[in-house]
C-alpha cells in the first residue's frame, strides 16, 4: 500500500512516503459500506481530491477512505446466501446514482457489492483496500490514524488528518450474551453472523435465540430442512401496520435521543418492531413463528426452562421444560465498530458516545456516520451528508 504511487515527485508525495512520516489529508473515512461511500460522495461534491488520484498530492482539501474488506460492498458481501433481493426490507440508492432494480431473486451479498463497485468507479472514489485502521489517537491537535494492510499487516501508513468520518458499521462485533451454562454445551453454537446455509444446521434441533429479523428469517430458513424452537427476552414485536414515513421518523427520534444521552443504541428490532409480511404471517399460522421466553440454563444436550422462568404471556407460546438441542443458533444482535477509536476515550458514562446528530460532542473533528439513528441504508445516506456539512461548518469557525 503506497499512497504516492504513479505521481509526479512534489515535496507533498515525497512526505508523504517517508516511511516514519504521516501522509497529511484533510478528511479519513474509515468503511466503505453505505455510510462510508455516501460520505466520500459528498467530500467530492464539495471539491476534495481523493488520496490517488491525479494532482491530489499537492491539492488543498484530500479525503481518504480506508475499507479493511477485500472487495466493495461494506457488510453486504458477507450476507448469507439465502438472503435475496425479495426478502431485503429495501437497499436505499446511494447518493447520484440508482440502484437499477435487480432480479429479486439475486442475493443480495452480489447484488449489492456489484452495485457499490460500480459506484466507486462511477465517481472515482479510489477507495484504499484492504486497509483496517487499528487505532486513531490525537497528537498535538490533530487526529493520527493508524492503518495497515490485511494482506501484509508490517505495511503500516499512518495518516495526520483533521476530519475523521467514522463508517465502520456493526458487522465485525457480532453481540453473543452470556447465559449460565453456555460453555457447558457440547453441541454447536454459532451467531447469525456466521450462518450459511439452513443445510449445515440439518443434523438435529437447532434452538434460535433473539427477536429481531435476524431470528425470524433463519427460524423460517431452517424449518425448511430441520425442526426448531425460537426463544425471545420479549414476546414478539409483531407490526401490522405500514412502515410509514412517520413511523420511520419517530423510530429515528427515539434512537437520536438515546445517543444525545451518551447511551449505546438498543436492538434494531426494539426501534423497527417486525413487519407482519405475508411469509411471517404463514410461518406463525404454521406454529414456526411461535416464541417461547427465554430459557433460565443451558446445560450440555440442550436448553432447560425452571419453573420459575417468565411464565407464557401474550404473544409467547409455553413448551416442555427442556429441549434437547444439536444447535444454538444466537441471532442477538451486533454492536458498533468502534475498538480503533478507544483511544480517544469518547464513551460517556451511560457507555455510549453523546452524540448531536452525526457529531461527537466531546471532538467535532469526528463524524460517527451509520451509527444509531443512521444505521439503515436510508439513514447512512443522511448522516454521510451531513458529517461533511458539520466538517465544513467546524472548519468555518
Ligand atoms: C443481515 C442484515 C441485513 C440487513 N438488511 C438491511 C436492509 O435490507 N435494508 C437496510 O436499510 N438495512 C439493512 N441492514 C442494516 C444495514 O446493514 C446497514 O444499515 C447498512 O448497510 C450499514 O452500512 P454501513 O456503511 O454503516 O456499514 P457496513 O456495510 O458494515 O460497512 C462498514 C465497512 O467498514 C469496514 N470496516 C470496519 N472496521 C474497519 C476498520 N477498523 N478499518 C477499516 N475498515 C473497517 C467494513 O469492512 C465494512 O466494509 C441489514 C443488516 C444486517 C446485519
Ligand atoms: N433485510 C433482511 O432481510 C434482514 C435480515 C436480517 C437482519 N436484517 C437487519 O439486520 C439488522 C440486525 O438485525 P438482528 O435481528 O440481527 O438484530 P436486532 O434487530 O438488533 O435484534 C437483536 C435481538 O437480540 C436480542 N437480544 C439482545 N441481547 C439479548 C440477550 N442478552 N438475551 C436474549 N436476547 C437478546 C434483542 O432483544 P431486545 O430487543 O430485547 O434487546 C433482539 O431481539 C437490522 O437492521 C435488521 O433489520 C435485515
């Protein structure tokens, strides 16, 4: 990874390759999934010059987005197969250029990244991969990011910036809780992050843990090929009612209060509740989509209920006291991204990061983008705009 490659010698470039020394550029975009490419559309828009391309060493505003996957397509190149284009609950286009409506059939880990690809070509956005950002820290006034290649992690570059959009999404903190009795298992256990395909879990019972949409679509996958009991610390959030525009506003509202209080978002499934869709609605008529509350043990075959666990309520099912499982499957959920940043010590005292919209309270110079209220396709679009906006405002000062 050599960010003065194919340039004219200027003192800038020469700098720049100095092996001890920072590479200077106005703004850093850490992620190149929906928040990230949105963001470095309207860093161009507003005339900064890509890290690369031509001219861009001696140019006064740069940006740079560093992406540690090894091709476009932020998190939805590692959707499992099954996820198609149909069940997709609607890829929002980037900003400039649509979508163009696939087959609804495709999966959505192809669809998407081929979409994104063409979008980074489409606007030169010179995305550097694969490149993981391991810490930023801030010394004498400005922010250094410290980034290596996955491929040959001694190839370090380190970059001096005075803008950081932060897009690094959720998917690589997959959320497993602890539950007593959980090393105690001798079947298999594994996070929706790491589901495949309904066959790999064919071989026994497989117990689906979780409310959210995660749960329900691989609870359904999987009553194709093998049985399965669903569990959930809250009884399903059923919405029969459209998601409308205003629907979609207060969920956003209820999210942008929680991060202006400094506390870490909630369960996405907690915001949105679960669309009754026609196949969810034939599922729970089927006795597929039927909760039980939690379990209160784990133990080695399989998942125990005492008598005194939450007793069956509305909108949960009861069940034996123990069900012998081959397989627990945790759909509970995923945390921000954000280890590199521990660093600057951001986290409040509620254990997330007070926000005002995009912005860090605590450092301006730092834009979290699809992060709470914008963790949506829609929403990354919003937030990448106005992290550059708040940048350019800051700046103005
Ligand atoms: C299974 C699933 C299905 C979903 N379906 C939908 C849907 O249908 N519609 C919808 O609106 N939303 C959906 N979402 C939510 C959706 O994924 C997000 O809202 C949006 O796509 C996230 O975009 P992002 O840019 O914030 O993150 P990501 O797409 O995760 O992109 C983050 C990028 O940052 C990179 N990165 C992370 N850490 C570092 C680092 N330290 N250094 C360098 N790079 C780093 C990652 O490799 C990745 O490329 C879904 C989520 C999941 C889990
Ligand atoms: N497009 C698609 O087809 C598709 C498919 C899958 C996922 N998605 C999207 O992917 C994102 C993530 O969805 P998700 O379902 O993985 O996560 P999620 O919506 O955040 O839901 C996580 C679930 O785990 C539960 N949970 C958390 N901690 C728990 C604990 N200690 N014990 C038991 N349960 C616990 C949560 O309960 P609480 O609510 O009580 O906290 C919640 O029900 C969402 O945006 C979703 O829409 C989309």
């Amino acid at each position: 990874m050599d960010p003065s490659q194919s340039r004219p010698e200027t003192r800038r470039s020469r700098r720049a390759r100095t092996p001890s020394g920072p590479v200077d550029v106005t703004v850093v975009v850490i992620g190149a999934g929906q928040a990230g490419l949105a963001a470095a559309y309207h860093l161009r828009k507003n005339g900064l010059v890509a890290v690369g391309e031509a001219g861009w060493a001696t140019a006064d505003e740069t940006f740079v987005v560093l992406d540690d996957a090894s091709q476009a397509g932020g998190a939805w190149q590692h959707r499992w197969p099954g996820l198609t284009m149909a069940d997709a609950h609607g890829v929002h286009d980037l900003p400039g250029m649509p979508l163009v409506a696939p087959d609804p059939g495709e999966p959505a880990a192809l669809a998407v990244p081929y979409y994104f690809a063409q979008y980074e070509e489409a606007f030169d956005l010179r995305v550097q991969r694969p490149v993981r950002v391991s810490s930023v820290s801030d010394v004498d006034g400005r922010l250094l990011v410290r980034s290596h290649s996955v491929v040959r992690p001694d190839e370090v570059v380190e970059w001096r910036t005075r803008g950081l959009i932060n897009a690094s999404g959720t998917w690589s903190k997959p959320f497993w809780p602890t539950y007593p009795g959980r090393t105690s298992f001798t079947g298999r256990q594994l996070h929706a992050h790491d589901f495949r395909l309904p066959e790999d879990l064919a071989d026994g019972h497989v117990v689906v843990v979780g409310g959210g949409t995660s749960a329900v679509q691989l609870t359904l996958a999987l009553s194709r090929v093998t049985t399965t009991t669903w569990v959930t610390r809250r009884p399903p959030a059923w919405r029969d009612v459209e998601f409308t525009p205003e629907l979609g506003r207060d969920a956003v509202a209820a999210v942008d209060a929680r991060t202006r209080a400094g506390l870490p978002p909630s369960s996405i499934v907690s915001v949105t509740g679960l669309p009754l869709t026609p196949a969810y609605r034939l599922g729970i008529t089927a006795g597929i989509l039927a909760a039980r509350p939690m379990f209160s043990l784990i133990v080695p075959s399989g998942v125990a209920w005492s008598s005194s666990s939450t007793p069956a309520a509305d909108g949960w099912v009861d069940g034996p006291a123990f069900v012998e499982a081959r397989t627990l499957l945790w759909c509970t959920g995923f945390r921000a991204s954000l280890d590199h940043l521990a660093q600057l010590r951001l986290r409040a005292p509620g254990g997330g990061i007070v926000m005002d919209g995009t912005q860090v309270v605590a450092d301006p110079r730092i834009q979290l983008v699809g992060y709470g209220p914008s963790a949506s396709t829609v929403g990354a679009n919003r937030a990448g705009r106005e992290a550059v906006h708040n940048l350019r405002t800051l700046w103005s000062r």
